[in-house]
C-alpha cells in the first residue's frame, strides 16, 4: 500500500463511521439553547415562589442550578419545587437532542445507539457500582488531605433530605434514578458523544466528551467522579455503539449514592 492510501485510511482509524450527519457545532449549541430556556423558566419559578426578594435573586439562583449546581437556599424548597427546577433541563435536552437529529431526516433510535441487549442490563449495572466502589475511592484517596469526604456528598445528602415522606422519595427517586440517567446519556453519550466521534478517534472522543460531561454539572468538588463515570459511560458506549449500556451504569452508579444516604 502506498502512503499516498495509507495516511489517509490511518486518519480515519477509530472514528465513527458513517460519521453523523449533525455536527459538534449543533450539539453544542443544544446544550446552550437548553440551558437557556433552563434558566428562563427557573427564574420565573424561583420569582413567583419567593416573591419578596424580587427577579434579580431568582435569576441569580437559577443560573447557578442550571445543570446541576445547586445554591444551599434552594434547598429550603419543597422537594416537589427542586424536582419542578430540574424538569426543564431534562425537558430540554430531550427535545433538542430529538429535534437536533430528526432534522437531518434519520432515525432516532439508529443514529443514537437506542436498543438494547439483553446482557447491557448486567454489564451496565456492573460497570456503574464498581466504578463508586473502586474507581471512584482510588481517585479521591490522593485527594483526602485536601478534600473531606462530607463535602463531596453534601449536594446528594442535601437532594435527599428534600424526601420527607414516601412521595417525596419516590419523586426524587425517579428522578435521579431514571429521568437523569436516561436523558443525560441521550445527549451526552448519544448526541454529543457520536458528533466528536465522526471527527476523533475513540480515546480522544472518550476523553473529551466525559470532561465535558463534568464540567457541565457545574461541581468543582465532585467534578473527579463525574469525570471518572463519563470516561466509564463512554467506554462503553463507544465499544458497543450502544446506549443501554451506560444508561444502567448511570442508574446504577446514582443508585448507589441514593442507597448509601437513605440507610
């Protein structure tokens, strides 16, 4: 083989092919518009539930909880306020990951990866518990003299003292265990995820998209973990062409924390 043929068949080595007809530009910019409209509406919520202090607060408030970011105040909410303040995110991002891929004429489930095998099930909720029982406590034991554990957990605590009856940790139960795994990896590991990989590789396309994965939580503190479960998440998506897999990882790995607060 010449090189001439060789260097451009080496280029294409690891990246998705065909590649997707969306670009990372359009991903991109659905995150944007979805958090946007996040903050529109948490702003007018935050504004008629606490009226006194006026839209200037609300807006501030609402703009650090888009995408996970959670100011301590908000927390004096009822849970079903704080579940209301995630839902437009969640809804969001659904519908422009819906609308970014039906645009270019293709089928959702086959241009996302959306079925499933029956052993995804078990290989994901495997991945997703022993990426909190090892990976994630190798990461954090190097950073114990300048992290205490507490402060890393407090978000999740704080999230689940909102349940303070049956509906309330029923509601917050599906939430973080089955609406924020599922529509986060349609656009992380589905969208975002296979608009890098038609223009990288699949080291650099992992890589990428999990950083971004935990920057976009907004969580300095937590920010090694949801790196480490992006980089899980993407593994597997990219070694299967497949959500299901890292969508029970995620509902595993949640679960866990879930678990270990409600004890």
């Amino acid at each position: 083989m010449s090189a001439s043929v060789r260097g451009p068949l080496m280029s294409q080595r690891g990246r998705l092919r065909p590649a997707p007809s969306w670009s990372t530009s359009a991903a991109v910019a659905g995150w944007i518009a979805a958090a946007l409209i996040t903050v529109v509406v948490q702003v007018v919520l935050l504004a008629v539930w606490d009226a006194p202090t006026g839209l200037g607060s609300a807006a501030a408030r609402a703009g650090v909880q888009v995408a996970g970011g959670s100011e301590p105040d908000l927390f004096n909410l009822a849970y079903w306020q704080f579940t209301l303040l995630q839902l437009p995110l969640w809804l969001t991002l659904a519908v422009v990951t819906w609308a970014v891929v039906r645009r270019h004429g293709v089928d959702l489930r086959a241009a996302l990866g959306l079925t499933q095998r029956w052993y995804d099930v078990f290989v994901g909720l495997a991945s997703g518990l022993l990426t909190q029982l090892l990976l994630v406590p190798a990461i954090y034991l190097p950073l114990a003299p300048f992290i205490d554990a507490e402060e890393v957990e407090e978000p999740a605590r704080r999230i689940m003292s909102l349940a303070d009856g049956p509906a309330g940790v029923a509601v917050v139960v599906v939430g973080v265990l089955l609406v924020a795994p599922f529509v986060e990896e349609l656009y992380f590991r589905g969208l975002l995820l296979r608009a890098l990989w038609g223009r990288m590789g699949r080291t650099a396309v992992v890589v990428v998209s999990s950083v971004l994965f935990g920057l976009a939580h907004v969580q300095l503190l937590q920010l090694p973990a949801l790196v480490a479960f992006g980089l899980v998440a993407g593994v597997l998506v990219v070694a299967t062409k497949r959500l299901a897999p890292a969508m029970w990882a995620h509902a595993a790995f949640n679960s866990f924390t879930v678990v270990q607060l409600l004890r």
